[in-house]
C-alpha cells in the first residue's frame, strides 16, 4: 500500500518491510479482487484480498467470548483466503467491537502494520480504555500509522488500477468537490455525537471502474458533512451499510448520493439491521439486493432481506458465522457476491458512474 500523498518516503518503508512477505499463494493470484464481510455477531471484520494476495483486514470483532471472533477471522484469512500474514490491520475506531481481536490475532497470525485514525489519550465512552489499548499498543509495537482524511494508497495491481482513499478520519472529512447532490436535503441535523463512532475511518476502494465503500461506525451528521452540499465520493457499486444497520448513522443524504448497486450490513441477532435503516436502502434507486450476515430476530422475515439473503438466521449461541464475500473480476467490470463456501454466486455489473 503506497501512500501517494503525502507521507511518500514512510510508504516506501513499509513497502520494502513486505517484500517476502507475502503468502505463499501469491504466484496462484488470480488477479481478483476480494471482500469479505466475516461474521462477529454485530461487530465488524472485514477482509479485503488484492488481486496480488495483499491482505487488508479492517476491524477485528469483539474481544472473549473464547476468542469467537478471532477464530473466524483466522479462519477466513487461512482457511478460504488461503494467507499465512494479514499485511494490514486497520482500525475503524476505538470500540471494542471494532478493534477486540486486533492484538489476539497479532499472537497468532504476523501482521505487517497497523492503521489507525490516532490514538487519543482517553475515551469518555469506555473506562477500561488505558488497560484495552496497552494490549494495542505493545501489539503494534507502538508503531501503528495514522490516517487522515484525504490519504490515498495505490495498491500494487498489475492489470487493474487499485487505488484506497481515506474519506473521513477524526471527524475531518475531505473536500466538498463534486457536483451538487441531489438528496442533500434529506438530511436533517442530529444532535452532535460526541462518540468515537463519529471519529471513523472511511475507505473508498476503487479497482477500475468498481467503487466500494466503508464508513466503519460514522455517524449522521459527519455523513452529512462528507456529502453535502457537494458528492465528492459519487457513486459506488458495493457498500457496507454502515454501523451495522443502525438508524443513528446511513443518513439517506450520504446513501442515496452514493446509489449503491450491492449492500451488505454487519448486523447481529439483536444489533442494527434497523427498519429505518432498511427503508433508506429500499430508496437507493439502483440497489438490486441487499445483504444481511445476520437476520434481525426482532423484525418480522417480510420487514428485513428475503431469506437468500441472509447469510446466519440462527441466535448467537447456535451461530456458524458463515461469512458473506464479494469477489470483483480481474478487469474490474463485473463481481460475484456468495454466502459461505457453498453459497451460489450472483453476478452483478459493474455500473458507468453518472456523477
Ligand atoms: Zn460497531
């Protein structure tokens, strides 16, 4: 991951500290690019495989739960992704469900660097936080790297640009180009979240023509300050629902404006996957289907994603955590979403953007 501004010369650092590094399937690539949606119950983990076997793991689950999570992360990265290292390990912000596992995997598995929005000296929302991010830390080594709104990464691709754009971090978001968007005024303001959910890292991933985005936990109006009054991120083929289907964040302003063709949310048994937020995705004008890892046993089946959609429909205690994975063609120009390894893939286009 090159950072092509403004941090250059660390880029290349970390450049050269993988160079061996990578799995030893690297020479099998088949030029794909790989997302997977890994279920941790209502946290986050997502696994993202360049078409080269560079491995970015954003946000690694809960914490215990004997080490539920960090198993199926593992799994996942050895088991299907066929990797012996995670090059990458990013946080999306300082939640528990968001970065529990980050140095249990680290015990595990060797992980290249660490990505973080900065590390703050204490969290107002979580007391324990000092002990949780010493495990953090001393994982890291204390050097985990910090990124800000507006830094972009060329991945190395050899067919396919690829390209990873941090469009909001801490709260700062990048500038307000781009046309004027059309839904800006579907977003009422909320109260000021003064949470770390407001402080995620957003990632825009482009390969070619293919757009995916993820927002981690951001909320409302941080969403609003990203696309209003102008869209600068324009519209996306795949998109994590953000916060896990939550309705304090996936402000219709910023969903709408994006006009995603695939959605996949991070919900659990109990935990997002909200009616509000299933709503605005039935007004995403271009959505063919969304994705659920987990049904919401508090919705009836007809509120929420037809059944084939749903990748776990089973309480938490009973769960498998089969995972859900989008997998973008060499040539960027079309991708397959599957649930699990014996789910059918459905392939979907990759769309011209109409800014
Ligand atoms: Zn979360």
């Amino acid at each position: 991951m090159r950072n092509v501004r403004p941090l250059a010369l660390s880029g290349l650092i970390i450049l050269a500290s993988w160079i061996g590094g990578h799995s030893a399937w690297a020479s099998e690539s088949d030029g794909r690019l790989d997302i997977y949606f890994i279920d941790v119950e209502g946290g986050a983990a997502n696994l993202i495989v360049t078409p080269t076997n560079e491995s970015i793991l954003i946000d690694s689950g809960y914490p215990d739960n004997n080490g539920r999570d960090r198993d199926r992360i593992l799994d996942v990265v050895r088991n299907v992704a066929g990797l012996e290292r995670i090059d990458h390990a990013v946080v999306s912000h300082w939640h528990l469900d968001h970065y529990g596992n980050h140095a249990a995997l680290a015990a595990e598995i060797p992980i290249g660097q660490f990505w973080d929005r900065g590390i703050p000296d204490a969290l107002q929302e979580d007391k324990d936080f000092e002990t949780r991010i010493a495990d953090y830390r001393s994982a890291s080594q204390n050097e985990s790297r910090t990124l800000r709104a507006g830094n972009t990464f060329e991945l190395d691709s050899p067919e396919t640009r690829l390209t990873v754009k941090v469009v909001t971090a801490s709260r700062e978001v990048i500038d307000n180009t781009g046309i004027p968007n059309p839904h800006a005024g579907e977003s009422e303001p909320m109260p000021e979240d003064t949470s770390d959910n407001a402080a995620s890292v957003s990632l825009l991933f482009t390969f070619g023509k293919f757009k995916y985005l993820t927002c981690g936990d951001l909320t409302w109006n941080v969403e609003a300050a990203l696309v209003t009054p102008n869209n600068p991120i324009g519209m996306v083929d795949l998109f994590m629902v953000t916060h896990h289907g939550l309705p304090t964040s996936n402000n219709p302003a910023l969903v709408h404006a994006i006009d995603p063709t695939v959605a996949v949310m991070c919900n659990g048994p109990t935990k997002g996957g909200h009616e509000q937020t299933i709503a605005t995705l039935k007004g995403v004008k271009s959505l063919q289907n969304w994705y659920q890892l987990h049904r919401n046993v508090n919705l009836p089946d007809e509120a929420q994603a037809p059944k084939a959609f749903i990748a776990n429909s089973d309480p938490t205690v009973n769960c498998e955590g089969i995972w859900v994975k989008a997998s973008v063609a060499a040539d960027g120009e079309s991708y397959t979403v599957q649930i699990g390894p014996n789910g059918k893939p459905q392939t979907y286009q990759t769309r011209e953007k109409v800014r």
